[in-house]
C-alpha cells in the first residue's frame, strides 16, 4: 500500500522529468553529406505520442542557436550546405537545458590545397612535385597540372598551358614538363580533382638555367675572379705591348735593308 502511494508516483515523477537527458548522455550521430546539397535532421528522442502535436524544438550549433530553418515535426532542414556547417548539432524541447538528441554533420567538399608543392627545373625541362593533404571526402578522381611565362606580353600574362597528360593519375606526385626556354621564368599550378570537382591550385614560380655549354663558359671564364690582382694583367698588357713593338721594329728594319738592296738594280 505504502509502495502504491507513496514510492510508485515518486519514481513516475523522477522518469518523468529524466525524459530529456544532458548532451553528454546523448549518443552522438554521424551524417555525411556533400557540399552544395539540402539535408533534413530528424530530432529523435522527444518523448512525444503521435496523436500529439511536436512539441516546439530549439536547435544548437557550436553553442548557439543556428539560424537554419526548423520545420513543424521539428527537424532541421540545411539548405546548400557548406563547409561552416559543419560540426555538431544539438536539438531539445524549447526553454529545457537538456538535449533530446545530436548529431555530427561531416561535409565533404572538393579535395583542399595539394601540399609540399616544388618545381625542380633544368635548362629546358622542370619536374614538379607533391604531397596530398587529403581528398574533401571523396576518392581523388585525378590530378591537373599547368604552366604559363611569368614574362607577360604587352602587360598581360599569356594563358596558362595544359601539360600532358591533362588527367594525371590519381597515384601520381609528379609530373614532367617539356621544350621550355633556357634562362626563363615560368609560373607552374597543380591541382586534385574528386567528384565534387576541382581543388584550388598551388602555384609555384621557377627560372631554368643556361645551356650547358654557356654554363661551363662562365664557370671558366669566372674562376678565380675572386683573387685576380690587377697589376699581373697589366704586366701581361706591357708585355704584350713590348713583342708587338719590337716585331714592329723588326719588320721596318727588314722592309729597309730590302729597298736599299734592290735599288741600284732598279736604277739600271
């Protein structure tokens, strides 16, 4: 008797009023979804009979009151997702302090910046290579790599040049471009590409070197540039100077013992 009474409407009370539960009682939901789509979230565990009318739900984001649209049974309707939508999502009865129910909203975009993008280049060819920094969500499709002068002409740029094969392999992280300039700057980009379409580019500036042979010129032509003594040279010039004069002096000796010889002859 004293159970019926007493206990029985006591424990009815505390079930009651435990119906809504702390957000970190609450079993978290994982829902992926792509970038630019519409996604409607269900508000479980609300406790309400059907034949009642959906009691006023309030939606939580990143601890405050998400601005998207809350529909009459009490989902969350998402219109063109983005990334900032991301995260979790907690739902409850208006005016509670407890959650009924959360879930966490992945988006998956297009794949993110390639990373440790390098340009390795030579005399007339550059190697370009990289890391990925992940795929957005969904399976890298290919890779797409570009390349332009940085000299612009008439004050423009000229357009970027595709570099074959225009879809790299998916398992690839370099590419090889071909019949450029010596001594030329040259703007490079490379990107990921999954289902969502393309990821932004990285752009990379690079010069190639001389030819070989200018290379090897110089080299030579420079060496010992640093300890060069200027009087050496010009000793070298006076001497040089002193064997053209004496050679001068020598062949107008010769010139006038020869005139000298043939002209008695030449009288006769």
């Amino acid at each position: 008797m004293f159970f019926k009474r007493i206990i029985l409407p006591v424990f009815c009370l505390a079930f009651e009023a435990g119906v809504g539960v702390s957000g970190e009682e609450v079993e978290v939901r994982d829902i992926s979804v792509d970038k630019g789509t519409n996604v409607t979230i269900p508000c479980s565990g609300l406790g309400v009979e059907p034949t009642l009318p959906a009691p006023s739900v309030q939606w939580v984001h990143r601890g405050n009151r998400t601005h998207h649209e809350v529909l009459v049974d009490g989902s969350l309707l998402l219109k063109q997702i983005s990334a900032d939508d991301a995260g979790v999502y907690e739902c409850g009865v208006e005016n509670e302090t407890a959650f009924n129910d959360r879930i966490n909203i992945t988006v998956r975009t297009e794949p993110p910046p390639l990373a440790n993008v390098t340009v390795h280049a030579s005399t007339i060819l550059a190697l370009i290579l990289w890391n990925v920094a992940g795929d957005g969500g969904h399976p890298i499709i290919d890779f797409t790599a570009q390349y332009r002068s940085a000299a612009p002409v008439n004050g423009t740029l000229e357009p970027w040049r595709p570099i074959s094969p225009n879809h790299i392999s998916p398992n690839s992280r370099q590419i090889d471009v071909y019949h450029l300039d010596t001594n030329a700057s040259y703007w490079f980009r490379v990107w990921a590409n999954n289902a969502l379409g393309p990821g932004a580019p990285v752009e990379v500036l690079a010069t190639t070197l001389y030819t070989d042979q200018d290379a090897e010129l110089y080299k030579h032509f420079l060496e010992g540039a640093a300890t060069f003594d200027p009087r050496a040279w010009l000793a070298a010039v006076c001497v040089v100077l002193g064997a053209l004069a004496v050679l001068a002096a020598g062949t107008a000796a010769q010139l006038c013992r020869e005139c000298r010889s043939d002209g008695p002859a030449l009288v006769a």
